[in-house]
C-alpha cells in the first residue's frame, strides 16, 4: 500500500493526553475589513454619546427659559423679561466659529422679515470678554452689517444656564417665557423658517 506525505500535523496515536498545543487551532489573520467595522463602529459610540451630551445639556422643550439680563452691542441692557410677549430667537454665536458665520446672514434675513410679527432675534456672542466689542465690530463690517442691533454678549453665567456646549446653539422662546423649540449646529433657512412661524403661531 503507497503511503502519501502530508505536511499536516500528526495527532499521537498514544493514550498520552492531547497537549495544549495539539488542542489549540490554527490562528485566523485579521481582516482589514473587521478593524474597519469595528472602528466604524467605535466613531459610532463616540458620535452618539457627544450628541446625547449636547442634547441632555440644553433646556428641555416646555421648560420656563432662564431669565438674563444682557448687555446690547449698540448701548444699553436687555432682558428676557422685558421682551415678554414676544418670540425670541436667541443665537449663541462667536466671530471665530465658522457655522456661527455660514448662518448668520439667513439669520438676520428672517429677523428683518418676521420682526413686524413679533420676533426679536438676540445674537449672544461667546468671544472672550475683553477682545468681544472690537471682533463683533470688524464682523459687522466685513460680514453682517445688519446684525449690530441684534449682538448681546452672553457671559458665563448665561452660557451655563443655557446648557450651552457647542456653538452655534439657537433657542426659540414663546411669548409666555418657555422654550419652544432648541438645536446645536447650523440649521437651513427652510428649518428656521418653519420654526420661526410655527413659534409665532403659538
């Protein structure tokens, strides 16, 4: 009878118990595609655990909007209570932050449009303290020259009771104080436009 050479591994014809080495397989390579999935999924985790923060940090729909009061860009103070009534669309933004500068000239554009219904938009800039004034005025100048009425700047206390985590962040407040509606990141003008009649339909 012929006997053929094989390369494989010879299990011992003994009564001696199977090694570790005789038990264990073959290791199998790794994929890339298993290293891209599991790192996909990974950003995934990241992605959604940051979006839940951002989401759990800013006011609840319904809840009463924090009182402030703030000091206007163009002179003089204004507060949230004083502008009951109204729906106020309140904007954190900075001069540095490139959203905050994409959105901006829609929202002055529907601030001018809605404002014979009842809106006030507040752009609560965020710049440091002592460099805000002369950053919000070479941004009015070189980008938004009819956003000066509209500059607040926020300090820290207001950001904090805002939730405030990213910028931009914008609050829809209804005439009675309570916040309508809230999102973080740039939002179309279709968006807004539908957030901004739904709050003054209300």
């Amino acid at each position: 009878m012929a006997l053929f050479a094989t390369e494989q591994k010879r299990v011992p014809m003994t009564d001696e118990p199977l090694t570790q080495s005789d038990r264990t397989p073959p290791a199998r390579s790794v994929r890339p595609w298993m290293i891209a999935l599991v790192a996909l999924l990974g950003l995934a985790v990241m992605y959604l655990g940051v979006h839940d923060a951002r989401e759990g940090a800013r006011i609840r729909k319904g809840a009463a909007a924090p009182p402030f009061q703030v000091a206007r860009y163009d002179g003089g103070r204004v507060s949230l209570e004083e502008l009951r009534g109204k729906v106020v669309m309140l904007d954190f933004w900075a001069t540095w932050c490139a959203p905050c500068a994409a959105e901006m000239p829609t929202l002055t554009k529907l601030a001018g449009e809605y404002e014979g219904a009842g809106l006030v938009f507040l752009a609560a800039n965020r710049d440091d303290v002592g460099a805000a004034p002369a950053l919000v005025k070479g941004f009015v100048a070189q980008r938004a020259p009819n956003l000066g009425k509209s500059v607040v700047f926020a300090d820290d206390r207001m950001a904090a009771s805002y939730g405030l985590q990213a910028l931009p962040t914008l609050y829809f407040i209804g005439r009675d104080g309570r916040v309508l509606e809230s999102h973080a990141g740039y939002a179309s003008e279709s968006l807004l436009r539908r957030q901004i009649e739904s709050a003054l339909a209300k």
